[in-house]
C-alpha cells in the first residue's frame, strides 16, 4: 500500500491470511469443478444421444422378412441351408460425383472408390456453366456425369436449378427487369427437370436465405421460391424436388444462423401448398466439431415438417485454407484441439450414426471424394495420392459391414426361415442336402409385408 510517496507495510492477522487463502482455493475449486461438470454434462448429453441413434438404427432400419424354401410343386423344402447376403442399400449414402476436371487416367480408381462406399451419386446442374450465353445451353458434362451415375448402378440427384445467392450459380446475363427475369427463371426450372429421365431427385433452389446477395430476390422477385417449385411439379410430375440450406447445425451462432429462418421459411411454403418433395441440410462444418445432441435436436424438429429430409452437403474441412499443410483447429463447445485424418473419420462416425439413426433422413451426401479436387482443404475421403483415408475406412465399416446384413441358416420343417435385416436388396442362395442350388433376389421394404419365396431349381 502506498500513501505519500511512502510505502507501509501492513501485517494481516494470521487467522484472516487464513480465511482469504481459504476463499481463494475455494473459489477456484468451485470455477474447476463448474468446468468439469459442465464437461461432464457436454459428454453425458452426446453419448445419450449417440446411444439414442444407435437404438434407432435398429429401430427404423431394419425389418423382418420370412424366406420359404419350396420345390416345382409348391412343397416346403426342410433343412435347406440359406445362404443370404444384403446386396444394396435402402439408405442413400451419397457424394459429389464430378469428374469434369479429373485427370482421365485416374477414372477408373475414382469410380472404384466411389462405388466402394455410395450408392447416390449428386451431379452438378449449374445454370452458370450450362447457359454461359443466353439461349444457347451446353448439356455435355452434365449427359456425361448422369450417363456415369446411371452405368454405375447409382440413383441420382441433379443440383442446383436456381443458386442466386452466389456468382458461380447463376449466368452473368441475367436480366434485371422482374418479368422478364421470371420467364427466363420458368424456361430453366423446365429445362433443367426434363432433362434425363435417370435423375429422380433434382435442387430446385439451392441456399436462399441471402435476399441481399440473391440474384433473384434482389430483382423483387421474392415468390421465385414457390413458383419454382410449382413450374418444377408441373412439367415433371414423377421426379422429387428439393431445397437446400446451410448455417443449420452447430453449437456457434455464426454456424447455426439459419437454423430458425429457414425452419420458418419451409413452415410458409409447406402452409401454402408448395411442392417441396424434401428438405435438404447441409453439414459442411468449418472446422466445427458439431454435438451429437444438437445434429439430433436439430433433425426432429426440422422432422416435424413432415418431410423426408436428406443431408445435401457433408464435410469437415481438416486443414487451414490459407496454409493447406497446417491443420484446422477444432472448434465449438464438444471437442478441441486440431483436425486430423483419424478425427475426421471419428467426427464421420458421430454424425452419420446420429443422421442414420433418425427416421426421418434418407439421404447422406458427403462433398468431395477426393483431396485433390476438394473446395475446402482436407474434406476428402481419399488423399492426394489416391489412398483412402481413416474417414473413408470408417464408411467402408459402417456402411458395408456394421450397417449391412449377412446371415446363413437352415429352414425349419415347414421350409420357413426369419430374417431381421437392414433395408435394401437382397440375394439369397438355398442349397438342399443333394446339393441343388438356387438364387434368387428380394427387396426387404419397411412395414413389409416382406414374403420371400425360393422355388428350388428355378
């Protein structure tokens, strides 16, 4: 203590030097424990949440099938030994495909990898790159990647039709008077979902919650949105239109800010009867480790829309955009420290057991295969010299091991046998004791009634 350019010593009586030591480790006592319980919380919501999903999965991913074995006339085979094997997914577990700038000679490891893991493959429909001049469209790419998709045995989504919030969507020859940008708006919307009859799923508006960035919004054109849809569902009756949001998950306000505009964007156009066949979410997390419980949370309250919702756009971005060799520190309120190769592939198993665990969902898409080619640094599955990473391993468990059925067994004395299995196709080997074989193959639906009848010698 100082007083007039003097300093005096002041001497605490012991027992109240005491008291205050006291306080002050009780003090960071109580801020340590604060810490560790809210840890512990954080943890204890997440692994619930996690324990829900995976209660779930078996909950809604699986059915029940009966497999009876008969001969030419109908009879029951007893003792026939079934030899059963899941062949394809239900579940659409999806990526980018592009492969307009991919070296040709690395194709054929692409489409192995590709087709390893994803049964869903999303082609790109830039209006930007298909009109780069008015009226004179060039679909080449865009034939190619569908033909691809359609030769590797995958179902399709189309995407984007309309993206005005970004200037790689939409052609720099836009109109600005309203009308006149309307009708050019319709006689894209109809193009696009005429294309190729292989798509069944096609973005109709990809991220609009920008109104002051959209091309299109920004012309006053604010009921674009709805009557896009309506052109779409007029001039394709059969195919599923759908819309597409980021700024969703995430425990940060400046990852999850769209999370209630768009809720109460999809509310309006589903009161008033606009055809969203689905809603789509994006995951691109920035660097984000998102919670379990929130991506859970934030999927049953977008579920209850009542709409089939499918996560567009998947990635964790592993390393820094500046500096590509140095990794991306791990942010929000779960998880710390730095990305790495075997964090992605634990953040990849979190979420797609979380997305996969809610009914929901049908639809994974993870953005980019490959690091090579990847828009955000480290998001790939596969690295720069064409080896899968610890993410891509982790998939490859999940999604045709963990997540896929296989089973053997014998018939009973009426030739019945009960199969519980995930959903998707099926083929089935029966062999009798003489050994005489026969296949055959099934679809194991949700809600069945799920009867599958082997007719040996056919």
């Amino acid at each position: 203590m100082q007083q007039g350019g003097h300093t005096i010593s002041v001497q605490l009586p012991r027992l109240l030097r005491c008291g205050l030591f006291a306080l002050v480790v009780l003090s960071m006592s109580c801020k340590t424990l604060t810490t560790a319980a809210s840890e512990t919380d954080i943890n204890a919501r997440n692994q619930t949440a996690l324990a829900t999903a995976r209660e779930n999965i078996n909950k809604y991913r699986k059915g029940d099938a009966r497999i009876k074995v008969v001969d030419r006339a109908g009879r029951p085979v007893a003792n026939a030994q079934l030899e059963i094997k899941q062949v394809a997914h239900a579940f659409k577990f999806g990526c980018y495909l592009k492969i307009d700038d991919l070296d040709p000679a690395k194709l054929p490891a692409y489409e192995r990898h590709f087709k390893g893991l994803f049964n869903y493959a999303v082609v790109g429909n830039y209006w930007s790159n298909i009109e780069k001049k008015r009226g004179a469209e060039n679909w080449a790419w865009y034939d190619r990647e569908t033909q691809l998709s359609k030769d590797l045995g995958l179902r399709t989504q189309a995407a984007p039709v309309l993206w005005g919030t970004n200037k790689y969507g939409s052609p720099a020859w836009l109109p600005n008077g309203k009308e006149e940008l309307l009708y050019v708006i319709q006689q894209r919307v109809k193009n696009a979902v005429t294309r190729s009859a292989a798509v069944s799923d096609i973005e109709i508006v990809n991220e609009p919650l920008a109104p002051t960035t959209d091309a299109f919004a920004g012309s006053g054109t604010d009921n674009y949105i709805a009557s896009a849809f309506r052109w779409a569902k007029e001039s394709a009756h059969d195919k599923r239109f759908l819309i597409n949001e980021y700024g969703v998950f995430g425990s940060r306000h400046e990852h999850n800010y769209n999370a209630d505009k768009y809720y109460q964007l999809l509310d309006g156009l589903i009161k008033n009867d606009v055809p969203v066949d689905v809603i789509g979410i994006q995951a691109h997390a920035n660097g984000e480790w998102y919670e379990p419980s929130n991506v859970a949370a934030e999927l049953e309250r977008y579920s209850s829309l009542g709409k089939p919702l499918q996560i567009t756009e998947f990635s964790v971005q592993t390393n820094n955009y500046d500096d590509p060799k140095a990794p991306q520190p791990i942010s929000g309120s779960y998880r710390s420290g730095e990305w790495d190769a075997e964090k992605q592939a634990e953040f990849y198993r979190e979420f797609y057991t979380v997305a996969f665990g809610s009914p929901a969902v049908e639809a994974i898409t993870t953005w980019g295969l490959d690091d090579e080619r990847a828009w955000l640094p480290g998001i790939g599955l596969i690295d720069r010299n064409g080896e899968p990473k610890s993410a891509y391993r982790e998939l490859d468990r999940l999604i045709n091991h963990e997540w896929k059925t296989t089973a053997t067994g014998g018939t009973d004395a009426s030739g019945t046998y009960r199969l519980t299995g995930f959903l998707g196709e099926y083929e089935v080997t029966a062999t009798t004791k003489s050994g005489k074989r026969t296949s055959a193959r099934f679809t194991l639906a949700k809600g069945g009634p799920n009867e599958w009848t082997v007719i040996l010698g056919n």
